[in-house]
C-alpha cells in the first residue's frame, strides 16, 4: 500500500525510484506542498474510531487506567 502510494508522488516528479524521492525530500526540507503530499500518502485519515461510544470505553479501560 505505501509503495503504491508513493509510486504516485514520484510519478508527479518524473523519479524512478524511492531512493531517488527520499533524497529529494532531504534536499527540500522546506518544501511545504511536497511534505504535505508526502504525509497524506503515508497516512490513513480515518475519523470513525470515536464515532461509536464504545471506543471510547476501550480507550478509558485500557489506555487511561491501564488495565
């Protein structure tokens, strides 16, 4: 999946390979637009977890208590 995403952004800048993007996005540091494609294609916006009440008890009971 990561791959498959990524391969996408280095499509966009004609690269051929990661090592090619990586050093890229070191060059760059301050390339805001390109840090931001990269965090959306590596991350998973998924906002129903909180949705459902019982999450929230699973978050409580093992996470803030520690059990």
């Amino acid at each position: 999946m990561l791959a498959s995403r990524l391969s996408r952004r280095l499509r966009h800048h004609g690269m051929s390979s990661f090592v090619e993007y990586y050093q890229y996005i070191q060059k760059n540091p301050n390339n805001s637009d390109e840090i931001r494609e990269l965090i959306n294609c590596v991350t998973t916006n998924k906002t129903s977890f909180f949705r459902e009440n019982h999450h929230f008890k699973f978050l409580a009971n093992t996470v803030v208590s520690g059990d």
